[in-house]
C-alpha cells in the first residue's frame, strides 16, 4: 500500500504504458506530468485519496483507453471533453468525487453519445444537482 503523494519515479518514464495505482492511500494533486506520458494506455488512479482539480494535462494522453479517477476527493470540473480529447478512449470513470458543473460531452461535434460503441463506458456522479452529465452511460449520487 502506498501512502502520500504520487511518487515522481513513477511517473518518469516516457514509454509507460500503463500505470495501476488504485487502491492505495495515495494523496494529493494528479501530477501535471502524466500529461507528458505519451505512450501510456491505461491511467487507474481509483480508490485513493486524491484532491484537486483534474489536470487539463491529461488531454495530452492521445493513446489512454482507460481513465479510472473515480472515488477520490477530486473537485472542479473536467476540464476537457474527454472522448474529443482522448480518441481511443474505451472506459472513463469520474463518480465518487466532488466534481461538479457540467460533463464536456464532446469537443466541435458530437462525438460522445450513450451509442458511441468506441466509449463504451463513462461515469460520474451526475445524480448530484451540482453535475450535468447527458452522456454518462451511469450515474451515481
């Protein structure tokens, strides 16, 4: 179990590809350099005690299929739109955090729908009265 900030070697590799650091009693802000880890596929930083905002950074992540933030003490709003943002994006989950406002379903266009087969799975906590998600395909309190 690891305990405190995320640890900057972690996260220092360029060509990580995926990075599981869920269920530990990591704490803190999302580093701003996972934005800088081009060739990393899966992001699970679920079931921690995470605070902060979202980091716009991770929208650099072109190859994430995997996006786990959920159940952390992360507020603010997503910063970004992320199907528009993350192309091959497969599953994001959002929901048990403080995040409000509302979910960027999309960037110019369309591109997240409940049918998109690409995002087949995208939570949030959108039963809240202080979120707006019309494209999760799950909603929590």
């Amino acid at each position: 179990e690891l305990n405190g900030p995320i640890p900057p070697m972690l996260v220092s590799n360029p060509f990580m590809e995926a990075l599981y650091l869920f269920d530990n009693r990591l704490n803190g802000a999302i580093p701003t350099v996972l934005g800088r880890l081009h060739q990393l596929v899966h992001l699970r930083l679920a079931r921690n005690e995470l605070a902060g905002e979202v980091p716009m950074e991770l929208s650099n992540l072109k190859r994430l299929q995997t996006l786990y933030l959920n159940n952390n003490t992360l507020q603010g709003k997503i910063p970004f739109a992320p199907a528009a943002a993350l192309p091959e994006l497969v599953e994001a989950r959002f929901h048990g955090n403080n995040i409000s406002g509302t979910v960027p379903c999309d960037g110019s266009a369309n591109v997240l729908t409940k049918t998109t087969i690409r995002l087949t799975e995208f939570t949030a906590d959108c039963q809240r009265n202080s979120m707006d998600c019309s494209c999760c395909t799950a909603c929590y309190m």
